[in-house]
C-alpha cells in the first residue's frame, strides 16, 4: 500500500492523533466515579488496552463502528476504497489476534462496541461493572 503523505505530513498527522477518545473519556469517568481503578492506554500491554486492570488479568476494548468495522455500522469510504478496503481489515485482523492472544494468556477482555456506549452508557456501565466483578472474584480463571 502506498503512501499518498510525505514523512514530515505523516509525522504530523500522526501527532494529531488522541490516545483516547471521547468515548472512552466517557466511560473511563463513570468508572472511576464509582471507585473502579484501572489503568488506561497501558502500552506494556498487547494492542494497547484502553482500561486494563492487570492484577485481575483483565483489559477492556473501546472499539470504533468505523475503525474497527462493526457489523451495525461499519462502512468502507467510497473514495479510495481499496485503501480503506486493506487498512479497515488490517485492523479487524489485529482486533482478532490481540482477543486470541488474552484468551490464549487467561486474561479476561471485554470489547464495547462506539454504538452501545452512545445508545445506552448506564447498561454498558453496569456490563462493565458485573465484568470487572466476575474478573476479581474469578481471579486467574478465565471468565470470558
């Protein structure tokens, strides 16, 4: 795949990119509003969790309609198609080897779809919260 950017555009754009999303600042607020404490973004961890509680082997997947190809929502852009076709399905591919990967490692992974925290948050609060209990009380097995 070709690169349409010069290094120093690349660079830059790059640089524009957050780390977390508004999404996730949503959901990591009402979380920690309610005494849970994670660790957010945790780059020592396979494909960059955006909550992970490590002591209870467990990690959590804010994932975009669009970037991670939901089923509901996800759609290739018709403007350059082939490019977007390879980059959306390298990321689906990605999605699926980092859930193998914590399966693989007994760790406990979540993924929330962009779609459920818009269209209800408190029932994508109260998953999370029966989650991250099963996880504590399950220590070291596999929950998920």
């Amino acid at each position: 795949m070709v690169d349409n950017l010069t290094a120093e555009q690349r660079r830059k754009n790059m640089q524009a990119i957050k780390s977390q999303s508004k999404l996730e600042a949503i959901v990591t607020k009402k979380l920690w509003n309610k005494g849970i404490r994670f660790r957010r973004n945790v780059k020592d961890l396979k494909g960059k969790p955006d909550i992970a509680i490590k002591k209870y082997k467990l990690v959590i997947f804010i994932d975009s309609c669009f970037w991670h190809m939901c089923p509901i929502h996800g759609n290739i852009p018709k403007s350059n198609e082939t490019y977007w076709k390879e980059k959306l399905s390298r990321n689906q591919k990605r999605d699926t080897e980092v859930t193998k990967y914590y399966h693989e490692k007994s760790w406990k992974i979540k993924r929330i779809w962009e779609h459920e925290v818009k269209n209800d948050l408190e029932k994508v609060i109260i998953e999370l919260e029966k989650f991250i209990k099963e996880a504590k009380t399950n220590k070291g097995k596999s929950v998920n």
